[in-house]
C-alpha cells in the first residue's frame, strides 16, 4: 500500500470550522495529548452530554489537523472550533503532561463500567448507564444478567460472539498503564478486510451478476487495521437491488461464512408501515443503523483460517453490508468512508452553505426536495461545491 498517512512539509493550518473543507491524515504529531482529550469526549458521550461531546468531537478534529508538535497555546488560541474548554485543557497538558480530568476518568469504576458495556454490540450509551444503574459494572455480569432472562435475542448473540470480538489484543495508541482498561475490538489487518470483501463480492457474482463493490471505512482512509468491514455495494442496471441484501445474506449464511445476523433492515421502505414500525420497536437496532435510509445487514461473518488459501484467519469478523441504488452509489460510498467528524460536517456544510441535504442515501435539494443524481464521487463533492478531498484525506 502507497496510501500516504502522514501530513508532508508546509501543510496548511487548518482554516475551516467544516471537516470536509480540511485535510486530514491519519497520523498526527499531536497523539497523547488529542488521545487525553478523546477520553473527555467519549465521557461525555456515555453521559449522554451530547452538545458537550460534540463540541469536544469539534476541537479534536481541528486539532488532529493542525500539522506540527503543539508546544505553545499560540498555535492553536485561534483555530476555529477550539474554544476556551479544550484551550484551558491544552494548556494544562503543555504545562504538565497530563490532563487531570481525563486521568480522573480513566480511573474511574464508572467510566471504565460504561466502556467496557458499550463495547457490546447494540448496547449504547443510554443502555449501558441503565445497566449500571442496575448495578452491572461488566460485562460478565452482564452476561448474568441476560442468563436471569432480560435483554432480546441481538444483545444474546451479541455477547455470544463478545469474546471472539473483543480477543487479547489492545489499542496501541494507549499507554501501557490504560492497557487493561481500553481493550479494542481485536481489529482486522487490512489484508483480511480484502479478503473478505472478496468473498462478498464472490457471492454478489453468484446473485446477481454485474454488482460492484467498494470497501469504505476506515480502511478506506488508510487505516492499518479496520474495527469491521463496511462493504458498499450496488447493481448493474438501476433498481435492480429490491431483496438483494436478502439474497446476498442468505446465499454467505448457506456458505457458513455468515455466522449471526445483527438485523436485516430497509429504513427508507414503508418507514410508516405498521409492521415496520411494530418491528422496530420489538428489536433492539445497531445505534449507527438508521443514520440513511438504506437496505442493509449488520452480521458477523468468519474466514476459515487454512484450506482454502483465502486470507481467513478464523476469527469472527462484524461486516456491514450496505445496498445503495445506482443512481446514489457515490453518496453512499462518500457517507460510508467517513470520518463521522468529517460526514458530519458534510451535511452540516450541505443544508447551512448549500441549501442541499446530504447523507449517504443520497443528495437533495432542500427547496424543492429535487433529488440529485450523480455518477461519481468527485462529483459528489462538486455538487457540494468543495474541493474534493480525497478518502486518505478524511481522517477529521
Ligand atoms: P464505522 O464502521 O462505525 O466506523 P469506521 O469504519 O470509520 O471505523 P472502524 O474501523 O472502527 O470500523 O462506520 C463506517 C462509516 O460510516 C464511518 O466512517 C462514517 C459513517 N458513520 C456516520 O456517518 N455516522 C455514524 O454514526 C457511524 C457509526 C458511521
Ligand atoms: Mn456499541
Ligand atoms: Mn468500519
Ligand atoms: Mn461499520
């Protein structure tokens, strides 16, 4: 891989308080301190102090484009989106290496709880402090929990596969005192992602010839190790997608490559239905399953790891697989390759500087609600009016 990750001689500050209209890599010369303030964040996330979280999601991702070692509060007292909280914080690590608050955080039974429970797939922040509340601080009591006859069927395979997840291995970017604390999803090596994106795109070859695929997510953006796999695919011939997320599911599930099934979901048909409405309230969802409206499986899926010479590594895997229609196969892939700062932005950018709404089902015009088609992905970016940035670039 030739994908450069590091920002090169002369970057520019960052200018803009929109992601979208920055550069980012993926690398920062700025890691201990952006990681201190990340615990912040994501505190105030699983506190539900949403304004708070995103306003510290803000400053970090202006932050983590700003191209030099920050040494002095000069550099960074005028960057838009850094205010008088993350300025205050940046001064005190300057001064003494560490950010009290966050060493606070980091050892606290309830923010360590409040991890480790959100770490579970389909628990979110919400769930997770009625868990605490309850009195489970972990995840085996969590599990006890569940052995008492509480929680549905998704949290049952969630912790069912939780281990395989969520194997030995730690984030680096942590020091080794946080290690026992932060343990990562065990992330997939990018060679495994392409291994099992060809496997996806194998059996599309099977269900309906002429389908293309593109891996978006972290992976796209560079990232040497992906949390899942976010396979964005789409059809030959317009509208030719209706039950084909049902086929492709059915067709890896056959071929014991699909283990579980998370959830099946067509957010933009019938969402008024009373059996879709009925069904979405019954099922517990994936938190980031609705943010556009199309036809997609959140699954787990396995690689056998010897015979067939495929990249396997025998390993349960969380794959996403998103279906978009033809003629928004690009706003898909562009809403789908992230960063969440940098799609945030995107359509914060689109309705407040364009008059357009955009998400990765597709791009509209908010005066008349007249769809846009578009057939590329810098093309996306043009109707957006911006400069267009490429996936290794979007690291916001
Ligand atoms: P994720 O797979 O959750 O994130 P990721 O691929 O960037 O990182 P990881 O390696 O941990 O999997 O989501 C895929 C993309 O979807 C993400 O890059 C941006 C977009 N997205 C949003 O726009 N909003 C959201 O709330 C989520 C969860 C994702
Ligand atoms: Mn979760
Ligand atoms: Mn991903
Ligand atoms: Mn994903």
């Amino acid at each position: 891989d030739s994908i450069p990750l590091h920002f090169t001689p002369g970057w520019p500050v960052p200018n803009s308080r929109y992601a979208c209209k920055r550069r980012t890599p993926l690398y920062t010369p700025n890691e201990p301190l952006l990681t201190a303030l990340a615990v912040i964040m994501r505190s105030r996330e699983l506190e539900g102090e949403d304004r708070s979280a995103l306003s510290y999601a803000r400053g970090i991702s202006v932050l983590k484009a700003y191209p030099r070692p920050i040494t002095s509060l000069s550099q960074i007292i005028s960057l838009p989106g850094v205010g008088p909280k993350i300025t205050a914080l940046v001064e005190q690590y300057l001064l003494t290496g560490h950010i009290s608050e966050s060493d606070i955080l980091l050892s606290s039974e309830r923010f360590r709880a409040l991890e480790a429970l959100t770490k579970v797939h389909s628990v979110g922040s919400t769930t997770a402090r009625a868990l605490y509340a309850k009195g489970v601080t972990d995840v085996e009591e969590l599990r006890e929990w569940v052995g008492m006859g509480n929680g549905g069927e998704v949290l049952r395979m969630a912790l069912e596969i939780h281990e395989d997840l969520m194997v030995r291995c730690v984030r680096p970017r942590f020091p080794s005192t946080q290690r026992s604390l932060i343990k990562g999803v065990c992330r997939i090596p990018r060679a495994e992602v392409e291994a099992i994106a060809r496997k996806v795109q194998a059996a599309l070859d099977v269900v309906l010839p002429g389908c293309t695929h593109t891996i978006c997510g972290g992976y796209r953006r560079g990232k040497p190790t992906s949390g899942d796999v976010d396979v964005i695919f789409t059809t030959r011939e317009q509208g030719g997608e209706q039950g084909l997320v049902e086929k492709l599911v059915n067709y890896l599930s056959n071929d014991r490559f699909i283990t579980h099934i998370f959830g099946v979901m067509h957010p933009g048909h019938n969402p008024f239905s009373s059996s879709s409405h009925t069904r979405s309230k019954l099922r517990p969802q994936h938190p980031s399953s609705h943010f556009d409206t199309l036809s997609k499986a959140l699954v787990v899926c396995r690689l056998p790891a010897e015979g067939t010479g495929a990249g396997g590594t025998g390993l349960h895997r969380r794959l996403d697989l998103i279906c978009a229609p033809r003629d928004v196969y690009w706003c898909a892939v562009v809403g789908w390759s992230g960063s969440k700062q940098f799609e945030r932005d995107l359509r914060l950018w689109a309705k407040q500087e364009m008059g357009m709404k955009f998400d990765s089902s597709g791009l509209t015009r908010l005066r008349d609600t007249q769809p846009i088609y578009v057939d590329s992905e810098q093309q996306v970016f043009e109707l957006l009016g911006l400069e267009y940035v490429p996936p290794h670039l979007r690291n916001a």
